[in-house]
C-alpha cells in the first residue's frame, strides 16, 4: 500500500474513533487489510503531525494536529509548536544550558519533532523520552531565553 493512501485511511481512523495507542492503531489497520511495522506507524503519525491529547475522561486519545494553515512555512511550523506547547506541557525547569519540559504521557517525542522543526538559534538539540524534552543550550543565556519562550507558551 501506498504510504498517501495508508496515511488516509489512518486520518479516517484517528477522526472517526478513539484511538489511545499505536498497537490500537496498527490493528485498526490490519482490519481493513493494511499490513505495517510498528516503526512505519510512528513514522506516520509524526509526518501526519498526530498528537495526544486528554479525552473527557482524562485517558490520551490520538486526535490530528488542528494547527492553523500559515502560507510561510517557518510561520507555520512555529505556530504548530505553539499550539503543542499549549496542549500538552506540564511543567518547565531549566538546569544551567538545557530546558526540561515535562508533557502530558507520550508526547514527549512529538513536541520535540516540533522543537526540532523550528529553527531557532537557542538551541543545539533536543532528545525526548516518554514524557520529558531535554533541550541542549550552547550557553545559560541561550537556555535562558528558550525557557522563557516554552514559558510564555504553556497553560500551567
């Protein structure tokens, strides 16, 4: 199968049901006859921009990016990782030249594909576990002011 036509059905899925992990989503897709490895899923649900968020209950569920469509591309993406920052950071500390940011449970590596997306010249890199983003500084100032962007973006 097509990777555009796996990512459709996969965007059918996540909108139509509620879908809390990526073993949920791969037997989804094998009950419409989509064979895939668990690496492609993850692949495509970074690509797709999927990200976790609460339900109603409180669980995670899969849900689209609902992100605003920017025309410039870089406007866009800093956009896209506001509007993350705001749905599933819980709590920043910032420890000499690295930011930790704390997320609500599995998202932590997609938050840090959107840090990574941004160009920004605050950081070197990020490295994400299952619920924390360690951002790497060259410098205190530099971790300094990318905390306070994190900061003026989060609902605490």
């Amino acid at each position: 199968m097509r990777k555009a036509d796996r990512h459709l059905m996969i965007r059918q899925i996540v909108t139509e049901q509620t879908v809390r992990t990526q073993e949920e989503l791969l037997q989804l897709l094998e009950k419409q006859g989509v064979t895939a490895t668990q690496a492609t899923i993850s692949r495509d649900i970074r690509d797709m921009k999927i990200v976790k968020i609460p339900d109603e209950t409180g669980q995670t569920k899969f849900v689209l990016f609902q992100g605003q469509h920017v025309s410039d591309n870089e406007k866009a993406e800093e956009q896209r990782l506001v509007q993350m920052i705001e749905e599933v950071v819980t709590k920043i500390d910032r420890v000499q030249f690295m930011t930790l940011i704390h997320t609500i449970p599995d998202n932590a590596p997609l938050l840090a594909a959107a840090i990574d997306d941004v160009s920004m010249p605050e950081k070197v890199c990020s490295l994400a576990g299952f619920d924390t983003v360690a951002v790497i500084s060259r410098t205190e100032e530099d971790a300094e002011a990318f905390f306070n962007f994190i900061e003026t973006h989060a609902v605490l």
